[in-house]
C-alpha cells in the first residue's frame, strides 16, 4: 500500500519487468490565482522484487480514499521462502 493523496489513479504507472515491479507517478498540477501562477511537480517511483513466474494477470491495483493498493498473488510453482530440511 502506497500513500499518495491528491493523485488520480491515471497519474499511476505500475510495470512488471524481470522480477522487479515498479510503481511510480510523475504528477504535475498547476494551480491559477489573480496574483500568481504557481506549479508543483512531484515524482515517486519505487521497486519492488517478485517472482520471475508472476504472471501479470495475478497483479491487481486499487486506488481509494488517497491509497494505492498493489497485490501480488504468488505462483503457485514458487519455492517457499523458509523451509526445515531433515536429516536423514
């Protein structure tokens, strides 16, 4: 889950590339007043490591209430991150 307040879910680019999924804007907004113009400009990119047997179609995004929420369903085929060996 990503906090990003303000944003539309249209300033969001999420890819998936080589094990690595990034999430990341590049808003601009420009505010207009009688005495000045002012521009805010805010960038966020952030990476994340999955398994190279993610399959696109499990990555689901939402965005609600200022919250980007990514989930990542793992394969099923994926080796799992702790596991006891016994000795025989």
């Amino acid at each position: 889950s990503i906090a990003a307040p303000g944003l539309k879910k249209t300033d969001f680019n999420i890819q998936l590339k080589g094990g690595k999924l990034t999430v990341s804007y590049d808003a601009c907004s420009e505010e207009n007043t009688d005495i000045r113009r002012a521009f805010s400009k805010s960038a966020f990119s952030r990476s994340y490591n999955v398994s190279r047997d993610t399959n696109p179609e499990d990555i689901k995004a939402k965005y609600s209430a200022g919250i980007l929420k990514v989930t990542v369903n793992r394969p099923e085929s994926e080796v799992p991150v702790e596991h006891s060996i016994k000795i025989n």
